[in-house]
C-alpha cells in the first residue's frame, strides 16, 4: 500500500503550545502506521509554519526520535505553498514550466494560426486553469504578474497583444475592450475572463456535487446575498444561518478575515445573485459564455484586486524593445 501527499493542519497564537500539541496530534497517526504496518517517509515529511509574525522557528522538530525539517515553502499535489501564502513561488515555478512549454512551440512556427492556438489550449492553459479557485488567495502583485506573463504568452505565440497607449490621453479601458475583441475572435479570452467563468462554474460544481467537500457546500449554502450597500463598503457583512435566523458578521482587513473562502465568496454570490446555479450544467455554461462580458464587468468592478490594466505588460514592452 502506497500513500502520499497525508497533510495535517493546526492552529495557535502561542509557538510552544501548536508544538506541544501538534505532537500530540501526530501519535494517533503514527499509531494507526504501526498498527497497518506502514512506514512514514521522514526524509519526505516537513513541518511548516504559515505566520506573519516575527518570531524564531525552529530548524527541526523532534518527533518519534526523527528529526522533522522546518521549511518555507513545499508542493501539494502541484501547488507550491509558501510560509507567508502570498504564492509568489507558485508563480514563479508555473513561468518557468509554461515558458519551457511556448519554447516547444514555437519550434513549430511554420504552422497555422488555429494549430498553434490548439497546442495553446492543449499544453499551456491547463496550467493556468489548475486549481485556478486558489486564485482567490492571491495578493495584487502575485496577479498582476501572472496576468503579464499569461498575456506575454500570447504574444510570443501569436503576437497578439493590447495596444500600447499613445498617449496620456488614451482610454486604457477601450484599448483593454479591443484586445478582448481580438481574442473572442479566436475563441480566446484573457485570464481574468477565464478566472470569472472558472469561479462561477467552481461555485456551481459546490452547490450540486453531492461530493463535495462538506465545509465548503455548507459554506455556499449559509451566504445570504449581500445589499449594494453593503457590496461598495470596504468592510461588508458575512451571513451565516444559525438555528433559522440570520447573523451578520463585520470582517475588516486587520485581521486577514478578508483571506478567506467565506468572506470571498459571500460578495462573489452576491454579485451574481441573478445567476441561476439549479439548471443542467450545459445550460449553466451556456448561460456564463453569453454572458461573459457582463460577468467580467461586474467580477472587476467588485473586485479591484484583479482589476489590473495592461500598462505594466505594455512598460515590459517598450523595455524589451530597448535591450
């Protein structure tokens, strides 16, 4: 019997007690290995600590007379996860694959536009598309530098590209709306339209799925739509249902409340509360693709953090021009 990628998760605002009770954590496990006689792979098992304050870790942890290595970052099941979570590495690594990817492909220059584009969709999307709910996490700058490269992306397959402003006076929102143009003319679409469409289909997927993960379909189940009040204030309410009756919940950003899965989705839902998530899923993708423009509208207006322009691939450029 082969197991991988076991991860185990606590919490604590003292170091010395998550230490503490962490081991004891682990010995129902360790019991359960004996007992199946499964051997751990301590060579491959790490601890570690996900903090944005500044204390001193340990190296190493002492646990069943192994020496467990504390490290900063390590990969789960392709997702490099990092001690601070701001998926700066995840981005990194993710370029360095994709960029190994266009290199094969552009080899085959002499192919036609729709080939190119089907090796596009075939081995560089699906990069982008994994685990794109995760997305979410992502603080402006990890976006911001990933939406570049995918945008680089298709310029260096297809030179397709926005157009670079003129002038101070140009609208970068009409020059975005044109290279959209451009892309859906080739069934294409930029990666913050893939990343609406991809949330609204992950949402749906959540509420249907009988196999879901638990947490989160109740999760989705508890939300309450919120006012438009409440969805243009920085610090909006979170709903949840207890016994029949509905408590509001204020999340401001000092306390990272604004990171998580509920505080997300309860504005994403109430932006598309008009949407209708009980048809068939044909029906349901139907209804994202002819709406799409719409979706992003709203997507971006709601959510600056993934609102960013082109200027910064346009600056990237004008600089490779220079060199």
């Amino acid at each position: 019997m082969f197991a991988d990628d076991t991860t185990l998760v606590d919490a604590d605002e003292h170091l010395e007690t998550l230490i503490r009770r962490f081991k004891k954590k682990l010995e129902p496990l360790l019991e359960w290995c004996k007992f199946n006689k499964l051997d751990l792979n301590w060579s491959k098992t790490y601890f570690m600590f996900i903090t944005n304050k500044r204390v001193k870790l340990p190296t190493e942890i002492e646990i069943s007379g192994n020496l467990v290595q504390t490290v900063s970052t390590f990969k789960l099941l392709g997702i490099t996860i990092d001690n601070k979570l701001n998926f700066a590495t995840h981005c990194s690594n993710l370029k360095k694959i994709i960029n190994r990817k266009i290199y094969s492909i552009k080899r085959l220059f002499y192919l036609a536009t729709a080939v190119k584009i089907q090796f596009f969709k075939t081995f560089i999307l699906p990069y982008f598309d994994y685990c794109l709910s995760l997305i979410i996490y992502f603080p402006k700058s990890t976006f911001q530098s990933l939406n570049n490269f995918f945008n680089c992306c298709l310029y260096r397959l297809f030179k397709f590209r926005p157009e670079i402003p003129s002038n101070e006076y140009d609208d970068e929102n009409k020059l975005m709306n044109d290279f959209i143009n451009k892309l859906e003319n080739y069934n294409l679409f930029t990666l913050q339209s893939r990343i609406t469409s991809k949330l609204l289909n992950f949402a749906y997927k959540l509420k249907v799925n009988y196999n879901a993960p638990i947490e989160l379909k109740q999760t989705l189940e508890s939300i309450v739509p919120l006012t438009d009040l409440e969805l243009k204030q920085s610090s909006y309410g979170v709903y949840s249902l207890r016994s029949g009756n509905v408590e509001k919940k204020e999340i401001t950003k000092t306390n990272f409340g604004h990171l998580t899965f509920k505080y997300f989705f309860s504005r994403f839902l109430s932006i598309f509360k008009n949407v209708n998530f009980a048809q068939k899923q044909e029906a349901f993708e139907l209804q994202i693709n002819v709406n799409h423009r719409q979706y992003l509208e709203a997507f971006l207006e709601n959510f600056p953090n993934f609102n960013v322009k082109f200027n910064n691939f346009s600056n990237f450029k004008k600089k490779k021009k220079k060199k």
